[in-house]
C-alpha cells in the first residue's frame, strides 16, 4: 500500500528540543513498508536534515534496516 505523494518537504513531524544541550530540530518520516527500507529512503531524510539545517533526523519505520543501511542510526548534517 502506497500513500499519495504529499508536500510536506520530506518530514512528516518536526520537533525542536528546547534542552541546552541538546537543543535543535528534529525531522521525524514515517515510512510503511513491508520490505527493507530503501537506502534512498535514508539519504532523502539526510539530505531534508541537511537542507532544514536541523539536528538529527528520525526514520519510523515498520521494516527492518537493510545492512547498508543499519550504519545511519542517527542523521546529523556531515555525519550521515
């Protein structure tokens, strides 16, 4: 099942954590998938992270992370 192309600008939540230490904005996609999540899946979020200049990117996902994949725990802009 494929959901309609929307334009949320690749985020479908954006959160800003206040801490002070941790403060930033956060870029949360979703995605349903019954395979492995594609790798273009994770490098379009870090390019949104990137583009947003946010802190880290979040992907929910109801697929497992194929091996590629399982090293891009936490997007970070020049850390993906």
């Amino acid at each position: 099942m494929n959901t309609q192309p929307s334009k949320d600008e690749g985020a479908d939540a954006i959160a800003m954590n206040t801490d002070p230490i941790t403060k930033g904005l956060c870029i949360i996609q979703a995605k349903r998938t019954k395979n492995v999540v594609p790798f273009e899946t994770v490098s379009a979020l870090a390019g949104v992270v990137e583009h947003k200049r946010a802190a880290k990117g979040i992907l929910v996902s109801t697929a497992e992370g194929a091996p590629a994949v399982g090293g891009v725990r936490a997007l970070k802009p020049g850390h993906a």
